[in-house]
C-alpha cells in the first residue's frame, strides 16, 4: 500500500502576485502581471513585455540577513527562497535558523538557468583580471542547484534535498518526484516546485528564436494570448511556486490544513522522434503521458473536471488542445473545463509549472476557474474540436474535484499530475 500525499502549504511569487492572497486575488480577478521593460527595448528585441514579480528591498530583507543579501545577485534563487519558505511557513512548520536537523523532510526544487546575472558579473570581473573580486558565493549563486541549497539549510532539511531541471515541465516533474518519494515512505513530507530568472540573459534565446509574441509592446497586458486566434508567440515570465507535500497520516498527526490530494501522474519522453525535436512535442508521447497519469492516479477521463493546460500562445495550442481530446476521448461540449495560467503571467519557462501547480490547487480550494483573458478569439482550429465554453474568459464558479495539471518542455519531454478536492 502507497502513502497517500497532500498538499499543506503553498508558496508563489508570480508576475500578477507575491504570496497565495495576491496571487489568488489576481486568478480571481483574471488581473494580468505583465508589463513593458524598456531595458528590452534598448537590446533591440522584438517582444519588449514580460512578467517580472514586485519584490521589495524590505521584503528581501524578511527572508534572507543582510550579509547573505551582499552580493546577490540571483532573482532566480530568490524568488525560489520566498516561495520556499512561505510555503513551508503555510504548513506550520518551524523556519529558525537553530532548528533541529530535520530527516524526515526534503526538499526538490527545480530551475532551468540559475544566477545568470551573477555569472555574467562575474564574467567582467574575470575579463578585468579581478578574480580575487568575484566573492565567496558566486559558485553558490550560479550552481544548477543554488536555490535547493539555499532552501535546504534555511529549513535544515536532512532528506533529499535536490534541484531537477527539465526546460518547462521542471516543476510539475519536482511535484511528481517528491510525490513518488513520499507514496513509497522515503521521506515524511517535501518541499517541491521551480524557479526561473527574470530578465534579458535568459529571455534572449527565445526572442532570438522567433517564438515570442512582437504585436503587443504598446499594451502589455493583452500580449499573452493562449488559444487565441490572434496568438503571435508567448510572453516571458519569471517567479517561482512551491507546494508542501506530505503523507496523510503525517499531516492528520499535526492537524494541518489540507489543500488537495496528489493523486498520482507521469513523466515521459516523446525521444524526439514522429514529429518531436528539440523544440516540438512528439503527440503519441504526450496523450500516452496524459493517459499514463490517469491511469496512475486511477482516475476515469470524464471524472476531470478541469485542465491547467501548458498552452504557452504558440502555434502549437490546437495541437495540444487535440492531444487532450484524443487522450481523455471528449470532445465538444463534452470536454473538460481548460485554462491557461500563462494568460495572466506569461511563460515562466521554468517555473511555470510550479506556478500553475499552486493555481490549479487554489482553484480547488476554493472551487473556481481562473479565466483565461485575451481568449476571447479562440482559435477556429480549436472551436473546431471543444466547445467554447469550456474554455471561459470570465472567473467561473463551478464544483472542481479533479483537475489535471500538465507541462511540456523542449527537449520533447512531457509531465502530467491529477489534483483531487480532499476528503476525509
């Protein structure tokens, strides 16, 4: 028999919200974080908007002492912490500095790049000869897995404590390996989910690839439009989502409060192969991935009530739009409730699927789907396999039990998880 895992503490820094009253306050509000950067526009790109969350020097200052904070330079790890340690607070754990060492407890928490403004500082100081002048944490700073090590001596976590790392579906992946370790009785409970830096170093690429929308630099918040007709590209975003798991018996023993219940998923690989590459998703792979999840979680395709989709604005918005019909098999006014959290704070590359873990939690706790704005053109491809009202550009109050919660990153690789409404 499997440990049953919940969910007892959420932590988010978004575009449109730091902390889960904000950021709910925004999903409700359908309130869009996506603003103009005129750095962008000085560098000469094409798409000059993005989601970059509002963090305060004060704020800083409640999470982190004034001698870790000289020299940071890493919004990624930042934002990482906040959440972090928010979340862990959010599920009345002890945060202190003194605290014993905590074995029962982990930690995977997932980036793409970290500390890329770090590393480019001290790239000139090292072209300057200054070697001796990079610091003592610019390793610590730059490392794949900064923002674990971070987080796990904050907290003095003394199970795993790791960083995964795998393009966008990175955070629903982080959700899935920490729920695998506590269902087989590794670890009591684990902090999981992703981060990603803000800014020109790390957006770049994309922009440079072609794939980030250019129509919209004069009204920012209507730039990000999954499953319009009128998409042009994605939005980049930036910020971080965390989620406490833990065993059921482990959260009933201290009387926490739970969100929801993981209830199982899937991770796989399209292999790059009929029709994936590097940059596109192999369909077969996606919907076996879907189906694979539902068949974990032992959840019937009519039992999901909504999808928090991956839906980043792209070209490939119908096809994913598909590959949930054929997966599920519904269709029309049959098919499910689905949304794109991106809508609000653009592609948080990856963090995005941390962060739209922590929505798809908050729709179910408090029984309502964000609207997906900009939408209101949906895309004749996709009108031609759902109906449109399943796809809502208002906040719907509706009963959500089952949500499914899906991500797919470059290099063909694909994640699914299924959410439940909890019951005793």
């Amino acid at each position: 028999m499997k440990n049953r895992v919940v969910i007892t503490g959420l932590g988010v820094v978004a575009p449109n919200g730091v902390g889960i009253p904000q950021f709910a306050k925004a999903l409700k509000n359908g309130t869009s974080g996506i603003s103009f950067h005129p750095q962008l526009k000085e560098l000469k790109f094409s798409c000059q908007i993005g989601g970059i969350p509002h963090i305060t020097e004060e704020l800083k200052s409640d999470y982190f002492t004034e001698l870790q904070l000289r020299g940071f330079n890493s919004s990624g790890i930042l934002y990482g912490c906040i959440a972090g340690v928010d979340a862990w607070k959010d599920a009345g754990l002890d945060v202190h500095p003194e605290s014993e060492l905590d074995y029962d407890s982990g930690l995977i928490f997932g980036t793409g790049t970290s500390g890329v403004d770090k590393f480019r500082e001290a790239i000139y100081q090292l072209d300057e000869g200054n070697v001796r002048r990079l610091g003592s944490t610019v390793v610590l700073q730059t490392m794949g897995s900064g923002v674990s090590a971070y987080l796990g001596g904050m907290l003095g976590l003394g199970n795993q404590v790791t960083t995964n790392s795998s393009a966008c579906t990175t955070g629903t992946e982080a959700v899935l390996m920490g729920y695998d370790r506590i269902a087989h009785g590794r670890a009591k409970r684990m902090l999981v989910g992703s981060c990603s830096d803000h800014g020109p170093y790390v957006w770049g690429g994309f922009d440079a690839m072609r794939v980030m929308t250019y129509k919209h630099n004069d009204e920012p918040e209507r730039g990000s439009r999954p499953m319009s007709g009128s998409a042009s590209g994605f939005v980049p975003g930036s910020g971080a989502g965390a989620l406490v798991l833990e065993s059921l018996e482990s959260a009933m023993e201290r009387g926490a409060t739970i969100y929801a219940e993981v209830l199982g998923g899937e991770v796989n690989s399209g292999g790059q192969r009929q029709g994936g590459t590097l940059t596109a998703p192999n369909p077969e792979a996606v919907q076996r991935c879907i189906k694979n999840a539902l068949a974990h979680s032992e959840v019937n395709p009519n039992e999901v009530d909504a999808i928090n989709g991956h839906l980043t604005a792209t070209a490939k918005d119908p096809l994913e739009i598909e590959n949930w019909t054929k997966a599920l098999g519904r269709k029309g006014e049959d098919f499910p409730f689905i949304n794109s959290t991106k809508s609000l704070i653009g592609h948080c590359l990856a963090a995005a699927g941390a962060i739209e873990c922590v929505a798809s939690i908050v729709e179910i706790k408090e029984q309502f789907i964000a609207p997906n704005i900009n939408c209101e053109d949906l895309h004749d491809d996709i009108k031609g396999m759902i109906a449109t009202s399943k796809v809502p550009t208002q906040t719907l109050h509706h009963k959500v039990e089952v949500v499914a919660k899906a991500s797919f990153g470059f290099g063909d690789v694909n994640a699914c998880v299924l959410f439940k409404r909890f019951i005793p």
